[in-house]
C-alpha cells in the first residue's frame, strides 16, 4: 500500500537554514547538509530545500547547498525558490535535485510547467501553492505570499496537471508557522480536485495535525520544517504514532 | 571495462551516477551505440514519456541483445523496465526491447496518478539475486503512471489500484519499476548486489 509520506522542509537563506514565522520573522536552524544527513537518519521520506533568497550571491550559495545537501541523501530532493527560467531548473537538477518547485514563475508563466515537464519528466515539476482564505474562496498569491492573483487554488491546481505538474505543493498562508494545524479544508479542496498527489504544508505543530490532513484533508504527502527541526526523533515519534491511527507509513528505513 | 549507463535523453541521470558510485561502482554514461561493446554491464535507466525509449532504436536493441549473449548483466530502471517488454500503451507505435512478453498500461483506478511515493515490494518465492538479503515488503521509492503486467519473470509485485511488476528478473536481466537511486539504504542494497552479479558475470 502507498505509504503517506512525511516531508521536511528545508528553508534556506544564503546556505543556511530558516524558518520564518508567516513567511517573515528569519530565526536561524543550522546547516542543511547535516540537517538532511540527520533527517535522512530519522526516516524522513522526503526533502525539500526552499530557497528564500534572491540575490545572486544567494543563488550560488543554493547550489552548492544542493550539491552538499544530495551527496549523502538517497531520497527524493525537491529544491524550489525562484526558479525563473529552464536554465535556473536546470542548474538545480544538474546540482542533485530530483525535482524542482515552481511557484511565481508558473503563474506568470504556465508553459514552463509543460516545458520542464516534457524535458525532465512530470515526476520532476511540482506546482507549489500558497493559498488564503478569503471572500469564501481560497486566493492565490505568488511572489512569497505578497502579491494577489487571479486565480483560485482548486482551478489553478487542475491547470497545472493538466500542463504537466507531477506533483501540486499546497501551502496554506494563513497557517503557515503558526503551527496551529494544517488546513484541512483548502487540501481537501484541492486534492479532490486533481489526480495528481498534493503535499499539504503549512500549520503543522502536533502529531494529531497530520492525522487531520491525511484523512479529512485527503492530503498524499505532509511538509513541515519546524516541528522537525527542533526535536530529535520527531520524525520515528511522529511516524509510529500515526501508523498507530491506521496511516500507512513507511517505517523500515 | 566498466558499467555503461546508457543517456538516451530521457530525464536526469545524475541521482542514478551519484548511487552506483556511492557503492563503489565504475561506470560512465553512454549515448552511442559502439560504447556497449567493452561495457561490464548495462543500465537503462530514464524517466518519463515511453517514446523517450525510441531513441533505444533498432541498433540499440541489437547491441543489448548482443551484449546480453556475451554474458553481460542488463538493468532497467523505472522506463528502462518497461522497455524490456514489447511495448507500452503510453506510446504504442515504439516497440520495446521484447525481452519479456507483455505490454505496459496505464494505473486507472479510484486512486491518485502517478503513483508516487514509497510502496511495498512483495516479494514472489524464487531465489533473488538483486534482492540476496532484502525481506519482503520492503519499501522503494516509485514515481510513474504506467506499469508492467505481473509476468512468469516477475520478482516483486507492487499494488497501487492494480498489481504490477515492481521487479522484474531473469537470468543476467534485471528491472525495477521503482528507483533504487532514491530508495535509501535497500535500494543502495540492491545496487551493490547488481554489483556482485556483475562481479560474479566477468
């Protein structure tokens, strides 16, 4: 059986990891190269490396982050973050990324979904997006949660599987650090709404919160960054605890 | 005298390289055909859309049957498995290698597709060579949406809405559905026992 998978987020900064309370407020978490050995260890299914710079300097510490980030790691790697061009996708997967997230470019760009989808593979082009409650709907917003778009969650989630998107990453902006649980409401909307599997992301601070997103939220994948990233063995505790409530889990690794 | 991977274009190869040399394999990537001739082995690995495989083409089909006879080990990985059937419905006018009778189809079902993530490989009773001291129900890592039908070569039987050929084995032919790049450390397990086989084969 399809085990539900635990993902760790990885937010990078100028090679080093962050995490930002709704989207804002840097506190500094350590080095990604041993933090991934160290998840990797614990039984992680999955990582991903945000990348929440944009300066130059930034980018080219990003590569050398995915390259000491991937030598030692036989998982999938996802490395998103201003990623504007094939040529940045490409960077990042010659680096060691096995797959690469698009936000901002994929909205104001569709046809590169289905470029980097007929070059690498769908498996290898995941949509992220960030979501808000608002006006009864689910808004999307690109650029890191600053500026408004168009479209709506669900329909924007079906338009990118259609293009090509193996995967859809969907965090909810109004939970996102505030660990107050996942919205189950905007994951199941979305994953109803597409065949392709969605990551839930955003609010993650209990276990139960990831019981909740993988059944009421219909959720085929959770990511989450703090609530691993300052306790030891959060990733064996969380996985036997919610195979213990009936979720598939991967647990022999 | 190394192992050939064999770049035909289909997707990155750079997690399957960094693997094989992780365990201590010599390998290079190949894109020409004459490149198989002093080749220890053979990888086809690949992601993707089936008529990827096309660049496999009649010359290609011909060096890894000819290879094969010489006695040199031949791994699928993912596409490179299903290559290793007569066809695919993702692309049906593209034959496969034919190696195994059967072709690939696509996962329908009241299921999400691609099947990705981690799943469970059932093991069937022959003796294994790629799987020498992997208990059954070990979990890998898949990424697809099309699969292989469950065939008398199948070693390992995945089930996502409908059973497949997760691995598949016979004699110095070896695939895997699934990535043993990404499969942590029973996927590294089962490059170093590919390894021995080719240790084994010289």
């Amino acid at each position: 059986m399809l085990a539900k998978r635990l993902i760790a987020c990885l937010d990078v900064r100028d090679g080093a990891v962050v995490k930002g309370i709704n989207f804002q407020g840097l506190r500094n978490a350590g080095d990604p190269a041993e933090l991934a050995a160290r998840y990797n260890e614990e039984g992680i299914d999955e990582l991903t490396v945000l990348d929440v710079t944009a300066t130059l300097e930034g980018r080219r510490a990003l590569l050398d982050t995915i390259r000491r980030v991937s030598q030692q790691l036989f998982i999938p790697l996802c490395v998103g973050g201003g990623i504007r061009s094939m040529d940045d996708a490409r960077a990042i997967i010659d680096a060691g990324a096995d797959k690469v997230s698009l936000n901002s470019a994929a909205l104001a760009h569709p046809t590169l979904i289905t470029t980097l989808s007929r070059i690498y593979g769908s498996q290898a082009v995941i949509v992220a997006i960030d979501a808000k409650r608002a006006h009864g709907t689910f808004e999307v917003f690109g650029r890191s949660g600053t500026t408004r778009d168009t479209r709506e969650a669900a329909d924007w989630a079906r338009e990118a599987a259609d293009r090509g998107a193996g995967e859809i990453l969907l965090t909810s902006i109004d939970r996102d650090g505030t660990r107050s649980g996942f919205d189950c409401e905007l994951t199941a909307a979305v994953s109803s709404a597409v065949q392709i599997p969605v990551i839930a992301s955003g609010g993650a601070g209990t276990p139960e919160h990831f019981a909740d997103v993988f059944s009421s939220g219909q959720a085929d994948a959770a990511l989450a960054a703090s609530i691993f990233h300052f306790s030891e063995h959060a990733v064996r505790d969380l996985k036997l605890f919610l195979s213990e409530r009936g979720v598939p889990m991967r647990l022999d690794w | 005298m190394s192992i050939a991977v064999v770049d035909y274009g289909a997707g990155n190869l750079t997690s399957v390289v960094k693997a094989f040399r992780a365990v201590g394999a010599d390998l290079r990537v190949i894109s020409t055909v004459d490149d198989l001739n002093d080749a220890r082995a053979v990888v086809v690995p690949g992601v993707g859309h089936f008529s990827a495989t096309a660049s496999l083409g009649p010359e290609w089909r011909t060096a890894v049957q000819a290879a094969l006879g010489r006695g040199v080990p031949l791994l699928g990985i993912c596409l490179g498995l299903q290559w290793l059937f007569e066809g695919s419905a993702e692309a049906p006018d593209v034959p496969g290698l034919g190696l195994i009778a059967g072709r690939c189809f696509r996962i329908e079902g009241n299921i999400k597709v691609p099947h990705v993530g981690w799943n469970s490989l059932t093991l069937g009773a022959r003796p294994s060579r790629l799987f020498d001291g992997i208990p059954t129900e070990s979990s890998a890592y898949f990424t697809h949406s099309y699969a292989a039908p469950v065939v008398a070569d199948t070693m390992a039987t995945t089930t996502h809405a409908v059973a497949f050929s997760s691995a598949i084995e016979r004699g110095l032919v070896f695939g895997a559905q699934f990535h043993p790049e990404k499969s942590g450390r029973a996927g590294l397990k089962m490059l170093t026992n590919f390894l021995h086989v080719v240790q084994g084969a010289a």
